[in-house]
C-alpha cells in the first residue's frame, strides 16, 4: 500500500516536518533531480523569483496581486506559513488544499525512494527541497500562468532556484543567516545574486554600495539589465493617512496617486519594486494595464506584516525577526503609536536571531514588554530576552506562551493602548492561532473583519 493510501495530512505534514533532521543543505543537485523525478515542472510556468533580506512575501504578494487583477491565473510560494502549511502555496489567493498536499508529498516520497545521487548516497532531501517540489508540480499541474516565487534562503543555491523567471527581484540586502549565507554584506549580497540569469532583468531595493557592487558584477556577468530602487525608480510625494498614496517615478514617467493599504513607510518600496517589476514585464510584452496595476496594488493585504487582528485595545502582528526589519517596525510605529496612549510590545524570538538588535529598535518605544516564546523548538528562553530589557525603561511581564503573552497584555491595557506582537514569525502564527480560535468576542479577528 503506497503512503498516499496510508497517510492523511496530519501525517504528511509530520513527515515533512521530520525531514528536518535533514538540516539545510546548500545545493541545487537535489532540487534538480527532484524536478526531473516529478516530470520538469518548474519549466511548464512562467515566473518571478524573489530573493532579499526583508519585503520578500510583501514584494511577491504586491506582484501577484497586480497580476491576478491583470486577469491571469497567478500562483504564489512563500515561506514560512503563520498558521497552515497551505498558507505556503496559492492560486489566485487560495490555498492549496490539505488533500492536493497529501497526494502530491506521497508522490514525490515515492518518485525519490532509494534515488541516489551522483556521490552513490540517497539523496535524502529536505524539507525546503520537497516543498518547493510538491509547489512547483502543483502550479504546473493547475496550469498557472504565472508564479511568483519567494526564496527559502540566500538564492544562489535555494531550492528555488531552478527556475529561469521573467524577472528578478531583490528586496534589500542585510546581515541574516551568516551561519549559511556568510558574515559579510558582499557575501550574503553574492548568494542573493546568484538568483541573477542570463539576460533577465534584476530590479533591486539595496542601497548598501558594498552589496550594489556585487550586484552590478554579477547582472554584467550575465549580461542582465539592472534596475536600482532611488537611481530607476521610487516614490515621490508620500502621504499616509488611512491608506499610504505615492507618486510612483517609472521609466517611462510619472504614475500618480498609488495607494496602498499596508502600513509602514517599508511598504512604499516594497510596492515600488513590485512595481518595476510590472514594468519589465510589460516590457516583455505580458499584458498588464494601469487600472490592474492601480487595483491589484491596493487591494494587498498580507497576514503578520503590521496586520491588525482585533480592536478594543488594538492588536497589531508584525514578524520582525531581525534588526533590519525591526528598524523598519520601529518607523513605523513611531508614526502608528501617535493615536496611542501607550505601546505594549509582546515579544519572542528564536535563539538564532540577535535579540539585542531587534530589542534596540522596539524597546526605547514600549511603555510595558510582554516576553514569552513560541511553540517553535527554536525559540530563545525568555529570561534572555529579560535580561536583554534591563537596559531599557520599559516595564516586563513575562508568560509562557504567546495565547498567555497576549492575555496579560490586554489585562494591563486599556482601550486606548495598542499592542504590537513582534520578534518573530513563529510568535505571530501562534499570535493568529490563537486569535482565530477567540473571535467570538469583539477583540477576534472575525469581529474584526466581518
């Protein structure tokens, strides 16, 4: 009996999550011969492949949102998911289904069964790497026009990296995973730069001149046209208000009045490279108009980036997981927390970010920090977390996990107050786990919504 006939999605996704043990392996051997073994799906879609420090799932799901809104049947692969692994693959907004997971992990399970190698040893592949197989042959398979495609890490040899996209976009470039990616900024700037093809445009946030220069080798290499957020493109006469509306500066002249609803000055160059990107597709000749640009713009909305869940005191999620993009929280906080009587943070973070870093943007803004820690086995020891705090004015409280954190922060809030859940990711999935299940009262995210 083949596991398909076995294994219902409970077990599936602890079969995926088993593969862990395999660690992270930098390479793209397996993610190839997972390609052939599943029938070359990576090369039946079209594609957009996103790399970057920070503004990933924002950039991709700016750009899915535009294409979707240009009529085409968009897929989109993001990681990590907040609640579902469904969360990770989308057609048009819908996640995969739980049945669609379970049959396509047991085939590529079967296809990769005692495959070895080109050394002669089992392949064993990784989590990440039968992930993006069970994504890649579910686009093909459900005839995606197009996919934007968001890197797990780095670029140059993500599982991802397969692909030969239509355009290449890179975020920004910060120090992040200098275990894997190296401990400079021109070394992490080189892996990221790896996604760079031949002939396919890159357009680019960063503005460190270090990671630029390895940016610019690289696109000459490969005889890529380059674009660069400020110098090519950006924002001009921004103004925030209930939505964010910019002047956007294109190649081809002035777009006025774009309007986003996603909070944070961040956003507004998230959206800009979203942008430029539509602008080389359109180059290419895919059918985009400015009315679809215009809607698909601002109609995105993405779950954990300032996102706000429940009223009465006002809850908002945002994974800031390192300090780049705890800066750019920061920012936007300093704007947001002006309606507020006072911020309370709810803060957790896993042992392998820098902590301090993160702490030293938020902290200075928080009248009270409520520390505790994810259901993630990674998760740093909230005590650290404290001592870290020790320096700041700031008042503690500590809880033992993020459904208590969250309890204690509305016990000493009033409804004047905001809470921000933060530090990361893990913290807001089990934030918005949490969240769903309560959204019978006015403070749920159904109340909210509805």
């Amino acid at each position: 009996m083949s596991p398909a006939q076995v294994m219902g999605y409970q077990d599936t996704i602890d079969y995926l999550f088993g593969l862990q043990k395999h660690g992270i392996k930098f390479g793209l051997a397996n993610s190839h011969a997972l390609m052939e073994l599943m029938g070359g799906p990576h090369r039946m879609f079209r594609s957009i492949h996103v790399a970057g420090t920070n503004g990933k799932g924002s950039t991709a799901l700016f750009l899915a949102s535009v294409l979707q809104a240009a009529g085409f049947r968009v897929g989109l692969y993001t990681s990590p998911h907040l609640v579902s692994f469904t969360e990770r693959i989308r057609i048009n907004g819908t996640q995969i289904s739980e049945d669609r997971v379970v049959e396509l992990a047991a085939r590529v399970r079967e296809r990769s069964a005692g495959v070895h190698g080109a050394d002669g040893e089992p392949i064993n592949p990784t989590f990440f790497e039968v992930t993006t197989a069970i994504a890649f042959t579910y686009f093909a398979e459900e005839r995606a026009d197009i996919v934007v495609v968001e890197t797990g890490m780095g670029g140059r040899l993500d599982s991802t990296n397969v692909i030969t996209p239509l355009v290449s976009v890179i975020t920004n470039i910060d120090r992040e995973h200098t275990e894997y990616l190296g401990d400079t900024i021109g070394k992490i700037a080189a892996e990221k730069a790896g996604i760079i093809k031949p002939g396919v445009p890159v357009v680019t946030g960063t503005v460190q001149p270090e990671a630029i220069a390895v940016l610019e080798a690289r696109a000459a290499e490969q005889a890529a046209p380059l674009f660069l957020l400020e110098r090519d493109f950006g924002a001009e006469n921004i103004a925030a208000s209930g939505q964010t509306v910019f002047d956007f500066r294109a190649s081809r002249g002035l777009l006025r009045g774009m309007r986003i609803a996603m909070l944070g000055r961040h956003q507004v160059d998230n959206a800009c490279l979203a942008l430029a990107a539509v602008e080389r597709l359109q180059e290419a000749g895919i059918a985009i108009d400015e009315a679809a640009v215009r809607g698909g713009l601002e109609q995105t909305v993405w779950e954990g980036r300032l996102e706000r869940v429940a009223r009465q005191p006002d809850v908002y999620l945002d994974g800031a997981h390192n300090p780049a993009a705890a800066l750019r929280l920061a920012d936007a906080l300093r704007e947001l927390r002006k309606q507020y009587r006072r911020l309370i943070l709810v803060v957790g973070i896993l042992a392998d970010k820098d902590a301090a870093g993160i702490l030293a943007h938020l902290a200075p803004l928080a009248g009270l920090v409520v520390v505790t820690k994810p259901q993630y086995s990674r998760a740093l020891d909230p005590a650290r977390i404290v001592h870290e705090l020790e320096r700041y004015a700031c008042d503690r409280a500590v809880a033992g996990d993020v459904e208590q954190a969250i309890a204690e922060a509305r016990r000493q809030a009033s409804d004047e107050d905001l809470i921000v859940v933060t530090g990361s990711l893990y913290v807001v999935g089990d934030a918005r786990a949490f969240l769903r299940e309560d959204a019978s009262g006015p403070a749920g995210m159904t109340a909210l919504r509805g």
